[in-house]
C-alpha cells in the first residue's frame, strides 16, 4: 500500500503508541501526526494533538490552528483559533496573517459578535488590505465583504 504525503517518521511514531500508548508530540509533529492520525483514524491520538496546539495557542499560530482545525472539520481547535483572533483581532490585523484567510474564512472572523475591535475602521481596512493582497482573484469578494461592515460605527471618513 502506498501512503502519499505520509511521513515515514510520524507512521513509525504511530505505530509506536499502538504498543506502548506514548507518543512524542511538539511544535515540529504535531500537525503531521494529527493529520496521519486522522487517516488512520486514531481519534485519541488526534485528541493529544489538540490539546497539545491548543495549549500552545498565541498570536503567532492561531489563524494556523484556525486554518488546520477547520481543513481537518476538527470544530474545537477551529473555534479556539477563531476565538484567539477574534480577541487580538486589532493586533492581528496590523500583520499578514489574516491575508491568509479565505473570503469565507475572512467572512466568518468578521461577521462574529465576539469580535474584539476598538475601531470599526480596523474592519474596513483589513477587508482592503486582504484584497490588496491578491487584488487579480480577491475583488469579486469586496461587496461580500463590505455589507459586514457596522458602518454606523464608523467614526470618519476614510
């Protein structure tokens, strides 16, 4: 049996916990051995993995744990990366990790009452820095975008 995009050191670590229930899990594995786990449908390992990204959650990886949870339909590291963001929304939107999103993905982070902004602007300008990103493909996407703008809480111009 070929294993495609399976790495040879997360099967051996795998089969590993199959005799001894202990696994090896950091930064470096955890999504490898989560998503081989997942093939092979071990969901208790799958379980350590998310402990583990959650417990390891920052600012530095959670559009990542977002974007993995919601790939792997794994709804509890989904919703803990989009909880994080939604708290740290207006640091996260000073950088490019947002740009990576989705229209749909940038739709659901947005459209949250959870959302934490101290500005509505904050919204308007990332929807424009996120198209900008990939202006050719994104455009379409602007009035999507646009009508989830609170625009009664905006304060000037832009």
């Amino acid at each position: 049996i070929a294993l495609r995009e399976v790495d040879y050191k997360t099967v051996l670590a795998l089969i590993d916990y199959i005799y001894r229930a202990t696994i090896d899990i950091n930064n470096d594995s955890v999504e490898s051995i989560f998503s081989t786990a997942s093939l092979f449908e071990m969901l208790e390992v799958c379980q350590l993995c998310a402990n583990h990204m959650m417990q390891e959650l920052d600012i530095t990886n959670c559009v990542g744990v977002y974007q993995f949870g919601s790939y792997h339909q794994n709804t509890t590291l989904k919703q803990a990366g989009l909880t994080y963001i939604h708290n740290y929304f207006n640091d996260l939107s000073q950088g490019d990790d947002l740009l990576t999103l989705t229209c749909s993905d940038l739709e659901e982070v947005i459209t949250d009452d959870n959302l934490n902004v101290m500005r509505e602007e904050s919204v308007f300008e990332l929807i424009i820095k996120w198209v900008n990103a990939d202006r050719e493909s994104r455009i379409k996407s602007l009035p999507c975008l646009f009508k989830h703008i609170r625009v009664p809480l905006i304060n000037q111009v832009i």
